[in-house]
C-alpha cells in the first residue's frame, strides 16, 4: 500500500533542511494563521496550538496527506519573545538574553489520515546564553539576519558562539523541528524510514 504523501506545513528553510535528514519525499506549504499569542497563554500552550494550527490548516486541503505542523518560541523567566521583526529589536532582545537562560519551546503537530485527533507534543531546550558585549550583539546582528528569528538567535549558524551550554534530549529542536519527536510521531502514523 501507498504511503499517504508527506506535507510539512512551513514556509522556513531551516525547517525544509532538517526534515530533508529523514530522507523522505515531502512538499511544503506554508500555513496561513495568526500567530499572536492569547492572553495568559504560556509558551508551551502557544507553540502546541501554532503547531497544530499550521497542521490543521494545510489538512484541511489535504486530507489524505500526512501534515507536520510546527512552531517555535523563546521564554524568558516566562515572558514570550517572539521574533524580533527589526535589527534595532534584535539587539534589545539579545542584550535582555546576555548572560540568563533562555528556554526554546518548539510544538510538533501531525495530522494523519484515519487518526481521529491529530498527535502533538512539545520540546524543550535550555539555552544559557554568555554575557555579551554590545559589540559583539551588533556584530552579530550585522552577521546573521535573525529578524524573523524566536529569541533572535540562529544556533545552527553564527548564533551558537553566543551561548554558554545548551541542554536539551534533541539538538534538532532548537532549529526549529524536533526529528527525534517527529520519527516517534511518524512511526505511530506507520511511515517507516529509512
């Protein structure tokens, strides 16, 4: 029997790049939703309801594809940092981050066919970011357009020279798409992989 097609609903390369590592066939679409939080959600709730928004929004055209849905957010002390949208915000951003913990939500949805709920999970990892000088937030800045970036860091590029450690059980979330998580999810959906 056919395998269902594969669509990962994103329109970030980074994304495309690490789901690529599977070696599976897949397509992108990239979901149309709102992402601004709800008021008093945490950041596990809202990446968990982004992820499975995304998901459920390509599904809906889709029905017979299996859809990955996924979705980022930097927390500090338990305050949502978003994507900074603008270099100026960026460096605020990462001044704030300079020498704390920031920890990296990343929610994971897969909608398959026959499944009656769509599967959804979360990752956490726990960056501890250097004390940075104000130089080094510009260069870096200037280096790696981060504008559209949660928590304004690239780890996967020149970003990871600002951090101290970072703990986490998958490497992958922290670019934005837990493979470990999204194997264990396609295998309950019956997609074998390589």
């Amino acid at each position: 029997m056919a395998q269902p097609a594969l669509i990962l609903a994103s329109s970030s390369r980074f994304r495309r790049q690490l789901l690529s590592r599977l070696g599976v066939a897949f397509t992108c679409i990239a979901p149309d939703i709102d992402e601004t939080p709800l008021a008093g959600e945490s950041a596990p709730e809202l990446v968990q309801r982004l992820a499975r928004g995304k998901a459920e929004h390509v599904a809906a055209d889709n029905q017979d594809a299996l859809v990955i849905g996924s979705d980022q957010v930097a927390d500090l002390d338990g305050h949502i940092i978003g994507k900074p949208g603008s270099r100026e915000r960026a460096i605020r951003q990462l001044q704030q981050q300079s020498g704390r913990v920031v920890t990296f939500h990343t929610g994971l949805c897969l909608c398959a066919p026959g499944q009656a709920q769509p599967a959804v999970t979360t990752n956490t990892v726990s960056t501890r970011f250097r004390r940075l000088t104000a130089t080094e937030i510009e260069r870096y800045v200037d280096h790696e357009d981060v504008t559209q970036t949660a928590g304004s860091i690239k780890s996967e590029g020149l970003g990871i020279s600002l951090l101290e450690a970072i703990d986490s059980n998958d490497p992958t979330a922290l670019i934005g798409l837990p493979l470990i998580g999204l194997r264990r999810l396609l295998a309950d959906a019956g997609v074998s992989l390589p």
